[in-house]
C-alpha cells in the first residue's frame, strides 16, 4: 500500500497547485505541515504551471493499493 502526503495550495492565478511527498511520516503532525507549507510560501521555493504559490488550501494522505498479477 503506498502513501502520498499531497499538499495543496492555492497559486497567484487563483488555481490549485500540489506538492507530494511520498511514504509521509505518521501520525501526521499538523502543526509542522503548516509551518512547512507557510515557509515554502515565504520563499518561493516552488510553484506550479499555474504561478506561485500564495495559501495553504490542505494537506491529505492518500494511499493506493496496487496488486500485480504474473500473466507470462
């Protein structure tokens, strides 16, 4: 089962943009996650295609599972 930490955030052109962290550490410490989200804000460290990012929207694990199956 693989987890993503996906953090969202709203761009200057008023769409979303996200960041995803695979295998997050739990259980999710909130209050570091925003800290974090509000630095990479403050220092324009990264931005997607549409623009900076400029708020926080969320932050959300998502898990998937995935199952292989041998077919040769």
């Amino acid at each position: 089962m693989a987890k993503v930490l996906e953090l969202e955030f709203l761009t200057e052109t008023g769409k979303s943009g996200k960041l995803s962290i695979n295998d997050p550490i739990e259980p999710i410490d909130t209050v570091a996650v925003k800290a974090v989200m509000d630095n990479l804000i403050a220092t324009n460290v990264f931005g997607s295609s549409n623009g900076m990012f400029v708020s926080v929207e969320g932050a959300r694990v998502v898990e998937r599972n995935v199952t292989d199956y041998d077919v040769m």
